[in-house]
C-alpha cells in the first residue's frame, strides 16, 4: 500500500511559498540579477513545478504587488468610496491612517520598495504598477477631493498635485523608516503621525489664530 507522506505540501499553498521565497531572493540579489532556480530552489520546490504557477519572475513580482500595494489601493478605494461623501475630512484622515500603517510594515513595503529601485530599468513593470496601484489610487484621491469640494470643506485643487502631496509623506516615511532606519521620537504610532500629517495638510505651518484654536 502506498502511504501518503505526512508533510506533503498542499497545492494550494505553494503560490504562497513561491512569493515569499521570490520576495526573498528579489531583496538579496536585486530583480534583475535574481534567477528563476533559485526561487525555486529556496521554496523547495523544482524550477518545472515553480512554472506551474508563474510563467516567469515578472509574474511573480506582479503578484507580489498585487497582494501588497494592489491590495492597498483598493482599501483605500473602497474606504473613500463608503466614507468621502459623509465627511471628507475625517475620509483623508482615514486614507492617511491607511497609508502609513501599511508602509510601516516592512512585508507590505517590501515589493513597492523593490519596484521603486527597479521599475526605470524595467518599462513592463512600471506599467503593471501604474495600473494596478497608482491609477486605482488617482481616482481615489479624485473622488474625495470632488467630495471635499462639493462639500465646500475642502478646496478645488488639481488631483495630481494632490496625489504628490498625499503620497510623499508615505514614500518618505518608508524610505526613512525601513530603508534608514531613522523613526519618529514622539509619534512611534503610525496612526498617530497620519493624524499629524493631515492636521499639516488641512491647516498648513502658519499659526492658527487664538480665534481658531478655540
């Protein structure tokens, strides 16, 4: 009779080892230089099983974006979808809260890191990211701002110097956080230095009127 192993892995389970062990030969040898066998041989698993699951390294680093910064952008698309209309402010502090928690995470920074370095030497790649995260995150940032504004709480401003505003301080966060190592004294709590965040974004650096800050 033919006994079954007892560790055997489950199928569906090894697009999910594939990923981490890609992920993980990505950040050691960087994407171009990484090679296929490799990522086979750190998930334990033959380079001919591996292509049952991914056709190739390409796919397998937009799958990695997909399940981080893809997964992200729709969070923050259904949460301005469900609350920008209701209040936009509180709908901005939210995004931000969204943002910087996720970037705080070095596995969910870790692929839109890697994309940041190697997406001017790879044309397929950029173009995989624009469409599946930062298009999904314009015309999330569109719909609160004409939320804002129909509102008349926030102001008629262009969309894309809106994305730069609201982005930079995520991107500069993960960079100073998990790349420099340089974190906050005071706001260690993510959501914390969003709310920080957005209270510079809505107020601005000048000095509130004693009028104002009652």
């Amino acid at each position: 009779m033919t006994r079954t192993p007892a560790h055997r892995r489950r199928p569906e389970a090894r697009p999910e080892e594939i990923l981490e062990a890609a992920l993980a030969v990505f950040g050691e040898q960087g994407f171009a230089a990484a090679r296929v066998e490799d990522i086979a041989r750190r998930a334990g698993l033959s380079k001919g099983t591996l292509y049952l699951y991914f056709p190739s390294k390409e796919a397998m680093l937009n799958a990695l974006i997909e399940q981080s910064a893809g997964a992200l952008a729709r969070v923050v698309e259904q949460h301005v979808a469900t609350s920008a209309v209701a209040d936009p402010e509180a709908a901005l502090r939210g995004l931000l809260r969204i943002l910087f928690t996720a970037v705080s995470s070095p596995e969910i920074s870790a692929a839109p890191r890697l994309v940041l370095t190697e997406a001017h030497r790879f044309p397929e790649l950029a173009a995989f990211y624009r469409s599946h995260v930062l298009d999904v995150m314009r015309r999330s940032l569109h719909a609160l701002l004409a939320a804002g504004n129909a509102k008349g709480v926030l102001r008629d401003i262009d969309t894309d110097a809106f994305m730069r505003v609201i982005g930079g301080p995520g991107l500069a966060h993960m960079a100073l956080t998990n790349i420099f190592d340089l974190h906050p004294h005071r706001l260690t709590d993510p959501a914390e230095l969003a709310d920080a965040v957005a209270d510079i974004l809505l107020n601005g650096l000048k000095p509130r009127l004693e009028s104002e800050r009652s």
